[in-house]
C-alpha cells in the first residue's frame, strides 16, 4: 500500500522542492555558460554501425551539476525515491535496456517518457516545476530505435552548432562512471613501449630501401613549376637577385594509390586505406584557468578529434598542470579505443599552476618509445597561460627578456634535433585566450616545425583543431627536398627565400637545397631563388638552373625521385625591349616583403616602439598597393593589405598589443613563414581572405565542424559537405 501510495504521490507532484533563487554573485554570463555544459553531455560522438548492435545499452545522460546558486532541496528530510519514473510510474534501473534522463534539479525520468512530455510544450519538472535550462530533444531523423538524441538548451535554435548528440554506449560490466577518476590515474611505465600494435607493421617502423625516378608529368607525383622574373635580358646588362619563382604542388593522393584506381570514384568508408595513417599526442592544459567553460570547450573539441580519427590511426593524452600525466598510451581509434579516449578525456578535471615544459615532455617521450611508428606523427599543444615553472620572464619577449624558450622543448624533437627525428614531429602549438604566452608557443612550434594558432575567441577552439586535424590527415608526401643546380657555368647563386624551411647553399654557390619535409594533399609552396645573372655575349638564350625533387612516399615508404625535364631559360637579346613581370613572380616577393615587415614591426612592438612598428606596417601597405598585382586585383595582394590593417589596428596602445596584438602578429608570421593555414581570431571563417593556405582536407573537416552534422539512421552517416575548393588565390583577379 505505500509503494501505491509513493507513486500517487510523485504522479501528483507532493514531494514538494524548494528552490533556492540565484544571487546576484552568481548570475554572471560566464557561470551561467559554465552550467549550461556538462562535461559529459559535451563529448558527443557519432558511432559506427558496429557499436550499436542488440548488446548496446543506452547511455545516461549528464546534465550540469547545480551549483549553490540555483540548487534544488527537498522540504522534508525523508529521501525521495529515484528507482521510479514519476511520468510512467515504472521502475528506473541501470542496465535495463532504457535511458534515464537526469534533470538540472536532480529529478531523473525515463529518457523516452520525458522527450514525449517536452515534445508537447513542457519545458518544466514535472515533480517540482522548476524552469529547465536544458532539454532533451530526440530528432525527428533518427528515431529511439536508433539510440540517438539530442540535448537542447531551451532558448537555442534546433539547429545551432552548439547541439549536442547522445549515443549507445557498449554495454558496461560495471557502474564506468564510478571507476573513471582510479581508471585513468593508473602508475605510468618507465618507458612508454605499450603503445597498441599496428596491423602488418614492422616493429622499427623501417623505411623502403627502393627508389622510384619518375617525371614530373607522371600521375600521383608533385607538381613542380618555375616562373623567371622577366623573359629576357639584355646581353649587355648584368642583373643581379634576379628572381625565379619555384611552385610546387603535392598530389591529391599518393602515386601508389593512384596509380592503382580513380579515387574520385571510391566510397567514404575507403577513404582511411587511401591516406597514411596518423600517430597524434594531444598535450592539453588543464591548469586552474581552465576552469569552466574552458575545460568543457576542450572537451568537446577532443570529442570532434576523436571522432575524426579512422582505425588506423592512434592516439595518446597528455594533461598538465602543476605536473603532467599521461591518460593512455598511443591507442587505435577504433570503435573501443574511441569510447575508451572519449572517458579518459571526459574525467580531465582543472587545476595547479602550468608547466608546458614538463606536458611536453612527457609528449616527446610517447613519440620516442613507441614499439611501433605510424608513417605521419604529430604533437598538438594547447595552453591559455604562461609556463610557471620552466621559463624565468613568461610573456615578456621585450628587449630586457633573455628567456630561453627552446628549454620547453625536449632537444629531441627539434627540427635539427640530435636523434635525427626532428621536424618529422611538429608541434602545433594552439594559444587559447589572450592571456596565453604567445611567444613561448610561437617559439616552440618554430623549434618543432610546427605552426601556431592563435584562438582568439573560445568559441572557435574545435574548428581550430578540425583545421588541424584536416591537413594530418592528408599527407601525401614526406621528407621533401627540392635540389636546384646552376647550369651556365658563369652563374652563381644569391640566396633562397624560403622563409622557415632550412636551406642550404654549396660554397660555390652553384648548387642550392630546400628542406621542405611534409606536405598535405594538394598543398603548395612557393619559394624564390635569386640568381646573379652577369652581362654575356655568347648567345641569344642562356640556361640558368634545372630542379629536382626527392621525397618519400608515406604509403609505400618508396623514395621517389623527379627532375623537371625543361631548365630554366631567359632569353638574351642584343638590344633592350620591353618586359612583362611575372604576375606569379610579383605576388610573391609581395607576400615576402609584408612577412618581413610584420617581422619588424613585431620587434619594435616588443621594444615599446609601437609608433615605429604601425609606421612600418603602413609604409610596407602603401607599397604593396603601388605593385603589378596589386594593380590588377590580385586576392592575394588585397589579402596582405587586409592583414596589415588588422595588425595596425592591434598595436594601436601597449594594452591592445599586449591582449591579441602580439598574439594576432606572430600566428600571422607562422602561417607566412611555413605557408601553411592558422587559426587567428574568427579566421578559420570561410569567407575570411587570410586563409590563403588552406587546403581542400582541411577546408573539409572545418565545414564538418561548422555543421556539426550527425546520423541518420543506425550507422549511417549524413552525407558530407561537398570539399571546397583551396583557398589559394589566381594570378589574375575573376571577372565579375
């Protein structure tokens, strides 16, 4: 009779609540932000076909834990029952085959009872009608069936990015949740060899002792290219730094894959046979500021980057503060590694000091022990502070500071490190807030190879790692070096602008290298190589150099050798005439010129000389806009000018500069010096010029991220954004 008399009660609504009224302390935006989000709801993953199978249990929500300002308390003191659904008056039992949802006042209900009550307009408790902030929501698209729903906060649109996906988990054996925070603090090895077994890979990660000479015209190879400066010069006249423009371009694929079929004709599934597999370490920040809104951004962006990554590919965390830890070891992303990284992120907690030197160590040395190597490897780096234990002046950078920033980077992983693995394990360092030490992170991803990204708004911080995440998982091509060799014997080499790239120059100058490393599919590079051309009477045409190329194929670890079949020839003609400058040629020394005017500007910024350094940004403007491309439209040159604007802006005063100037300026000379994509500010927005190094993978994966799009169906994933095209800009502007 009490049990009947129990379930009338709560049908009813007499276990009465009270409910204790926010103050004014605790109804800032960000707390509120703050609970909006639970740590668990924000991992949202999509699974495969294969982990919603008949033995899969539905997982239980988690909602934002109360805080003491809106904190829900029963009247009475006996304890009121959480085994019985107070819609459906049916028992509540983990492990029963049915999601139970648990509301922000503590009242739990049977999932599919209370979408069913919210379906019809109840956005309340229906025990203690307390408003909710958070809804369950189950799409119209994918039905119970199929074990997915949404998490809807009530005064958000259904389709804002911020919508968060609920899915069967595997069927545990034991209550997970109360084991996660033991589970991931297990003692760590000495030595970090339990990294998980590749399939059919050789233990030392050896390379192909085989060489492949190939053409540049053949398929699935780079695209090499030269541009001179003009197309002749006079006999009579000697010219020095004459520029010749070197253009690459990676392929789509590998040239084993396509070599052996169309890949534009292959489904999506095929798409991880197609492409070398990754070895990623992610080494977060959790210290005490990322407390929050933060720590749950962070996590849902790992969540995006967990999903992104296939089977083959493998992954290891490392969290920091006072000290660092790693969660687990290089792990498959299978659909059980997954769910395994998916917990182990999930119970990152914030607080301490930060201490990047000792997170990235503990990063070096996971990449250094491997048993197994996959052919890409990479570090991520994300930190919203200053290192407080490593470095004696964080943020500084100003003329007095004699700080030592590669003390924070393991020698190992330098790019011309003394293992001889440097710059095959970049780092890409990511600046969260503006508070973070930008130069300390800049310098870090220089010494690794790296880029860095400044996030400027917290908001952006997934589609920043998606960025990322698109290129790693794109290479095509490994251990580029370019080769370019003198072929008049009067001739000599200048020099090589190839901004962060190590070149090389024979004493003789007749013979020059570029150590380019990797490129993801489709990149470009652009490098210019100055050549001093003396006054010559033996001929109408002189040959100034032939270029080769070497690199690795990261698929079949082939070396694979190509040398253009034409040299670069000028003509010499006996009397002057007038000469077009290559517009390819022209748009380059532009963007050279505004990367060594931001370089300067940033130095007088740093010495407190931020009228000089607005002055040399404007001078350097002006210039740009007085060009050849410049005057023909050309994106690229509007594109910089654009860009020295915005940095003018930002060294307006010493607290602007110090807040996003610094920040904004060095994430700029990254992406020039390595002519590769960065995060600055709300940049990765498509329809933002700066982004004139993206490519089609990454471009790919930013939308995927923008869309956050999710299943329809069990197993079947929505069709994909269309890839847009790169955001390299033509030679010559569209006609509109």
């Amino acid at each position: 009779m009490g049990s009947k008399w129990r379930k009338a009660k709560l049908a009813l609504g007499l276990n009465l609540c009270l409910y204790v009224p926010q103050t004014l302390e605790d109804s800032s935006p960000s707390m509120d932000v703050g609970r909006r989000y639970s740590d668990a709801v924000l991992l949202s993953p999509t699974l495969s076909s294969q982990s919603q199978g008949s033995d899969c249990l539905p997982a239980m929500p988690t909602t934002p834990t109360p805080s003491s300002s809106g904190l829900r308390l029963a009247k009475h003191g006996t304890k009121p029952s959480k085994r019985t659904c107070a819609i459906c008056l049916n028992t509540m039992k983990p492990g029963q085959g049915l999601a139970i949802f648990t509301a922000e006042c503590s009242h739990a209900f049977h999932f599919h009872c209370i979408t069913s009550n919210v379906k019809h307009g109840n956005q309340s408790c229906p025990v203690c009608r307390a408003k909710w902030k958070e809804i369950p929501f189950q799409s119209p698209a994918s039905d119970l069936a199929h074990g997915r729903a949404r998490i809807n906060p009530v005064d958000w649109g259904q389709d804002d990015a911020w919508m968060t996906v609920l899915r069967r988990l595997p069927s545990p054996r034991q209550d997970a949740s109360r084991h996660i925070s033991s589970l991931f603090h297990v003692p760590e090895p000495a030595v970090y060899d339990d990294d998980e077994v590749l399939d059919q890979q050789p233990e030392s990660g050896e390379r192909s002792s085989s060489t492949v000479d190939v053409d540049n015209s053949s398929i699935g190879t780079i695209e090499v290219r030269t541009h001179p400066e003009v197309s002749a010069v006079p006999r009579s006249t000697s010219h020095n730094n004459f520029n010749v423009l070197i253009h690459l371009k990676a392929p789509l694929t590998s040239g084993r894959q396509n070599s052996v079929t169309d890949q534009t004709n292959m489904p999506p599934t095929s798409s991880q046979s197609c492409r070398a597999p990754v070895d990623l370490v992610t080494v977060l920040d959790v210290s005490g500021s990322m407390a929050g809104t933060k720590l749950a951004l962070l996590k849902r962006a790992m969540g995006f980057v967990i999903q992104s990554l296939g089977p083959s590919d493998r992954l290891s965390v490392i969290s920091f503060s006072s000290t660092a830890r790693r969660l687990f070891p290089l792990r498959r992303m299978t659909d059980t590694g997954r769910q395994q990284a998916l917990q182990a992120v999930n119970s990152l907690v914030s607080n301490g000091g930060t201490n990047i030197a000792e997170g990235l160590r503990k990063g070096a040395k996971v990449m250094l022990d491997r048993k197994w190597k996959n052919p890409v490897s990479s570090i991520i780096l994300l930190s919203d502070g200053q290192d407080t234990y490593t470095v004696c002046s964080p943020g500084g950078g100003g003329a007095q500071s004699r700080t030592d920033y590669s003390l924070l980077l393991p020698f190992s992983i330098h790019r011309n490190g003394g293992t001889g693995t440097g710059f095959q394990i970049p780092v890409h360092a990511f600046g969260f807030g503006t508070d973070h030490d930008a130069t300390s992170m800049h310098a870090i991803s220089e010494t690794s190879g790296g880029t860095f990204s400044f996030i400027e708004a917290e908001g952006v911080i997934q589609d920043a790692f998606a960025q990322c995440i698109g290129g790693l998982l794109s290479v095509v091509v490994q251990e580029l070096r370019i080769g370019v060799e003198c072929v008049h014997p009067i001739l000599q080499l200048s020099s090589i602008k190839a901004g962060s790239y190590h070149t090389t120059v024979t004493p003789d100058a007749r013979t020059g290298f570029i150590d380019v490393g990797d490129l993801y599919a489709e990149e470009e590079r652009d490098f210019l190589v100055n050549i001093n051309i003396p006054n010559n009477e033996s001929g109408n045409e002189m040959s100034l150099f032939k270029v080769r190329c070497v690199y690795r194929d990261p698929i079949t670890k082939e070396l694979v050798r190509c040398e253009i079949a034409d040299e670069v020839k000028i003509q010499r003609p006996e009397i002057a005439r007038q000469v077009v400058v290559s517009m390819e040629v022209d748009r380059q020394r532009n963007r050279i010129r505004a990367a060594e005017a931001m370089a300067e500007a940033r130095a007088a910024a740093e010495r407190s000389d931020l009228t000089n350094a607005v002055a040399v940004l404007e001078s350097c403007r002006r210039a740009l806009s007085e060009t050849v491309s410049a005057r023909a439209g050309d994106r690229l040159c509007v594109a910089l000018g654009a860009e020295l604007k915005e940095m003018q802006e930002r060294m307006a005063n010493r607290r602007v500069y110090e807040a996003s100037g610094r920040a904004y300026v060095l994430s700029g000379l990254s992406s020039h010096s390595w002519q590769r994509a960065t995060a600055r500010g709300d940049s990765t927005d498509s329809a933002s010029l700066l982004q004139a190094y993206q490519t089609p993978s990454m471009v790919d994966m930013l939308t995927r991220s923008q869309t956050m799009f999710v299943s329809h169906g069990a197993g079947a994933p929505s069709p994909h954004p269309p890839i847009r095209p790169a955001r390299s800009f033509p030679a010559r502007p569209h006609p509109r």
